[in-house]
C-alpha cells in the first residue's frame, strides 16, 4: 500500500473500542475507524491526537 505518498489527517481520539476508535476530525464529524496493526492499542487515548489515512479513515499513527 502507497499510503505515505498522501496527505494524512490529524484527528482527535473521543472513545477506544476494542480494535476500533471513533475519532472526532477537525470539522467537528465523529466517525468509527479501525487502527492499524503497527499502532499500539494501549497508548491510544481519549483526546490523543492521531494521524489517519484519508480516504479509508484508517488510524495508522499517533502524535
């Protein structure tokens, strides 16, 4: 996958559900994404700001 050849957008994590979060964009949209597999689960936190891949809404990294 060619992902780090895309702009990337940063999100806020509102809530952790298992192997999902729903982060909150900076428009104010809320959705459920997946995290990807390199991201360790434990460090993600509400209001951890995050780097998700723009067009499947995919965690692939915290800030």
């Amino acid at each position: 996958m060619k992902t780090d050849k895309y702009p990337f957008l940063v999100a806020e994590v509102v809530e952790q559900r298992n192997l999902t979060c729903i982060i909150k964009l900076p428009n104010k949209n809320k959705f459920l994404v997946q995290v990807r597999r390199n991201v360790n689960l434990t460090d993600l936190k509400q209001g951890q700001q995050v780097l998700v891949e723009r067009k499947h809404l995919e965690i692939i990294d915290l800030l």
